[in-house]
C-alpha cells in the first residue's frame, strides 16, 4: 500500500464506515509502521477528522495483535 492508497483508504473506507456509529468521538486506527502505509497526507486528514493512528513498529503486528494473542484461530470447515 503506497501512501496515496493509504489516504484514499482511510477517507473512502475507514472515515466513511466509522464517523456515523463514533459520533464525533475520536477514532482509533492501528497500523503497521511500515512508511508505505501512512504519509504527512494521510496523518493531516486523520488529524482533521478525529482519527488517533497508532503505528506499530514495522512488521511486527503478527506478533502484538492482542485480539489473538494465545487463542488458535479458527479452521474453516
């Protein structure tokens, strides 16, 4: 993901299917800290629009996911 496919993410998909249900509360967006996925662009719009990005260190979000963190994930069928 380059950084002009990241802002366009974040104001079509994130910022569009989010801001109803937080109702002008902030937003937490987690990513990975890799530079490809966030520039100066992208930040100032999260900025503008509430939205917290918290960057992980690059390439480590395998292993700080805490939502699976110890749990199998599950099989398909």
């Amino acid at each position: 993901m380059t950084g002009e496919i990241g802002r366009a993410w974040l104001e079509d998909d994130f910022d569009h299917l989010t801001k109803a249900k937080a109702n002008g509360c902030y937003r937490l967006l987690i990513v990975d800290g890799h530079t490809s996925h966030f520039n100066y662009e992208l930040l100032q719009y999260a900025k503008e629009n509430k939205i917290v990005v918290l960057c992980l260190p690059a390439n480590t979000t395998h292993a700080l996911q805490s939502a699976y963190q110890g749990r199998e994930l599950p099989k398909d069928g």
